[in-house]
C-alpha cells in the first residue's frame, strides 16, 4: 500500500481542563479507507484540525506525507482535500458556480476547468442541477458537490468530517460508493462517522471516545476478537431503560446498554456463568463499542 499518508503517536490536546485527545495514535495508508469511530466529544474533529495545521497540538508526533503539517502550510494546500462536518460551500452560487471558485482558490489552470469539471461531473452526476443554487440542493446532493469541491485540485488525502450526518440513507450509501470508487484509484480517505454501518465499510477503524482510542484494527477483525460473552435481554411487561436499569442493578460489574428495543449484557469469557439468563447472541461492531465504552468509563 505504500508509505503511511498520516502517521500520529501519543497526540495530545487541551481545552483549558478540558482533554480533547489523550495519546491518540493513527496511521491512515494511500488505497485505504480509514474510520474515526465515535460520539460528539470523541476527538474526531480535534484530531482533523490538527492534521489540517488549523490547531496546534500539545504534545506528541504527526507526520502528514512525512511532513509536519503545522509548519508546512503547503503540503495540507496541495496534497489535501478538506470537507467539514457544516456545508460550508456558497448557497447562493450555482452548483458550477462552486465547483468553479474551489478551482480558483487551489490555483488551478483556467484552461483546465472544464475537463475536471466535466469528469466531477460524469463522478458526482450533477451536471442535471449545475445552474442550480446550491442552497436549493437536497442534502445528499450538497454533500456530493462538497466532496466534488474538495476533489477539485486532485487531493492525494480526503478528510472528511461526519460527511453523512443528517442525511437520508440512499445518499449515504451513494455517497459511500464514491468514497470506494476513490479509494480504488489510490486515494487515502480519513473519514469520521458516528454510525457504526459506515465503520463496516472501511479498512482500518479507530474506535474513539473521550480523546482516546479504545480500539483499532480492520472492522470485521475486531469483531471477530471480540473478547467476552454477549447475552440479550427481551421483557415484555418492562421497557428497554427500564430493563436496562434493573440489570444494572443487579450486575453493577458489567456493561448493559441498549441494543434496539433489546438491552445487552457484555460478560467476558467464552461461556457466561450460570444464572445469569438472557441468550447469547454474536456481537456486532456497537457491541464491541459500547462495551468498551462503559469498561474504561467504570475503571
């Protein structure tokens, strides 16, 4: 794959007495689809700023592109395209319009306009709505023309923030299916999401929450290495907080969250002890989370 794009060790951050990012280690490889993973006040978005040279950070190491990015303005305006969590593009320009002035700004060549933005065009299939106003847009459509900004001096790296908070599940599985279409031509793509189906969809993950990583690795790996026992709790004549309550009342060791309308017990160990009902079910990605989650919140 080739030499890390985004390589960080012991990252840290402070807000006054508020910790953003407690020793955050990240490696993000070009062709690969990297996952920050977690809640509002996880870091995600701490971590980007830093990358992007937008915040300086306390301590630790970070290399982008082998660079440091908060001396070397040059290599985050060359080398990275930049979508923020907030559409943050002109409402009152067309779609054209936008497309254009991101050219601009990365300098671009006027005579090599139209050929990118007829290619962004044949990639994002807006061409239909390009003398539309931006703020007339749907929120998938904003979202594609945010990425095609971003996209529009050839970035090496995309940074993406919550790209798909808020919008409607067809955009966001066509949304993803650009990002894979990306990543096949060798783009390195850091993405941050809260929705634990995105994570599913990425290479590497980073799963975050209170400035520290709780775990990393493929997805699917981690679920695999899951290390304990899931038991699900179903009641009828309770409702799920209410269920969930009473199981934490009556095992204050273990983590018990909600799953759906089910709550779930995470015990370690391969097989649960006797007595304790409920039936095992294989755990998923939220498990793993929300089990580590409440672990390191109770140590």
């Amino acid at each position: 794959m080739g030499s890390p794009v985004i390589e960080s060790a012991e990252l840290t951050k402070s807000y006054g007495s508020t910790t953003a990012l407690r020793g955050v280690s990240i490696q993000a490889l070009p062709g690969e689809i990297t996952g920050m993973i977690g809640p509002d006040g996880a870091g995600k978005s701490s971590f980007m700023k830093i990358l992007l040279g937008l915040l300086r950070r306390d301590d630790g190491d970070l290399k982008l592109f082998g660079g440091d990015p908060g001396r070397d303005r040059e290599i985050v305006r060359n080398r990275v395209g930049y979508m923020p969590e907030i559409f943050s593009l002109y409402t009152d320009l067309s779609v054209e319009e936008n497309l254009r002035f991101s050219f601009r700004i990365h300098r671009g060549d006027p005579a090599a306009f139209q050929a990118k933005r007829d290619r962004l065009y044949r990639f994002n299939r807006l061409q239909a709505f390009s003398a539309a106003r931006a703020g007339t847009l749907s929120g998938g459509m904003k979202q594609k023309l945010a990425l095609s900004c971003a996209l529009m001096h050839d970035p090496e790296l995309l940074v993406l923030d919550e790209p798909t908070t808020g919008v409607d599940p067809l955009s966001r599985g066509e949304f993803w299916s650009m990002l894979k279409e990306l990543k096949a031509s060798g783009m390195a793509i850091l993405v941050s999401t809260p929705y634990m189906e995105e994570a599913l969809q990425c290479d590497r993950i980073y799963l975050m929450n209170r400035g520290e990583v709780l775990a990393a690795g493929e997805p699917r790996r981690l679920i695999a290495e899951f290390p304990g026992t899931i038991l699900e709790f179903e009641e009828q004549t309770e409702s799920p907080q209410d269920l969930r309550r009473r199981l934490h009342r009556e095992y204050p060791d273990y983590p018990v969250y909600l799953a759906g309308r089910r709550v779930h017990l995470s015990l370690p160990g391969d097989q649960p002890p006797e007595g304790f009902g409920g039936r095992t079910v294989e755990p998923d990605l939220e498990d793993l989370f929300l089990s580590r989650i409440l672990a390191s919140e109770s140590a």
